[in-house]
C-alpha cells in the first residue's frame, strides 16, 4: 500500500473555454470541460510559453490577484450568446451591464467593483467570493443566486429580488438593501454593520 502523500496539482484558469483545453492539451493537462484545467505539476516557463503562443492569459486558481486582462462587455455579450456561462475571474471592473439577461452566468471570483448592473437578470447566477463593493445592483434579480463570501461592500441593492439567495459570509456592510426581497435568502454570517434595510422583506 503507498502511504505516500499524493503530489500537489496546479489548477489555473484561463480566460475562454477553447485557450483551457489547448493548454491542457500542450501541458499534458487535464481539461474541466470548462475554463480551468489542473496540471500534475506547476512549470510556470511552460504554462507562460503555451500562453504566450495561444494568445491567453491566465491565473492560478483562487489567485489572491487575477492576472487577467479587462474583459470586454462585448466579448462577454458574445460568449453568452454562443452558450459560454464561465466567466471564472474576470475583470469587469465598471463595466456597464445594465437591463441584460445573465441568468445562470458563473463570475465567482471576478472583478465587479462599481459596475452597473441594475436591473440585471442574474437568476441562478455564481458569484462566490466576487468582488462587487459600491456595485449598482438595484432592481436586480438575484433569485436563487449562489453569492457566497462575496463582498459587497457599500452595494445598492435596493428594491432587488434576492428571495432563496444563499448570501452566507457575504460582506454587506453600508450597502443599501432598501426594498429588497430576501425571503427564503439564506443569511448566515452575513456582515450587515451600517446597511440600510428600510423596507427589505424577510419574511
């Protein structure tokens, strides 16, 4: 029996799903079927060149700093369109994403400070751990949305639809809630220190 303990794997992320199974395929990786493939091993010369000639950018998984470029509001309109849903930490830093439908839309981890996304359709959609302080989100449908450990930090959110949301960990201070339906939301370990819940229904 090998009591060994297994070597560590290298998981990155690139920025589309076609660059992800390329560069499995040159590094001898193995491809999720989505945007992220996981390496027996880090080689970052190797992971640099493959990029380099597959015209990509990348990012270590949970990178505490996404090294991704901006991502296009276009370019993001245009992968929706044609089915892509991963979106996995991308830079849409004040982008402006109002009034669209993104439902089911994987961003955990992507970069939504003071974007505009009001009246948004974000049903069903991952925001784990997205980075979203002061972001318009008002009038926005959350509905059943996965927004774990998020920081949302002095967000509008008023007159939003977060009813079955799972808001656990979620960082909410001085965010305006004005409004907003969180009935069936799950709350646990939520930061609500200086928010404004005039009007919100929880019940």
């Amino acid at each position: 029996m090998n009591w060994l303990p297994p070597k560590p794997e290298t998981v990155l992320l690139c920025d589309s799903i076609a660059a992800a199974s390329e560069m499995a395929f040159m590094l001898g990786g193995e491809w999720d079927g989505c945007n992220s493939l996981v390496l027996p091993k880090s080689d970052k010369v190797a992971i640099e060149t493959a990029a380099s000639l597959l015209e990509t950018s990348w990012c270590y998984q949970k990178a505490a700093e996404p090294v991704l470029t901006r991502l296009g509001v276009d370019e993001l309109l245009r992968r929706y369109a044609a089915g892509d849903r991963y979106f996995v930490n991308a830079n849409l830093r004040c982008a402006q994403l109002s009034q669209l439908c993104l439902e089911n839309i994987d961003l955990s981890y992507a970069k939504l400070n003071l974007a505009n996304l009001s009246g948004t359709n974000l049903n069903k959609a991952i925001l784990a751990a997205a980075q979203m302080q002061s972001a318009n989100l008002s009038g926005c449908k959350l509905h059943k949305s996965q927004i774990v450990r998020a920081n949302l930090a002095g967000a509008n959110l008023s007159n939003a639809n977060l009813r079955g949301a799972d808001l656990t960990n979620v960082d909410l201070s001085n965010a305006d809630l004005t409004n907003a339906d969180l009935r069936g939301a799950t709350l646990g370990k939520v930061d609500l220190k200086k928010a404004c819940l005039d009007g919100a229904i929880f019940e």
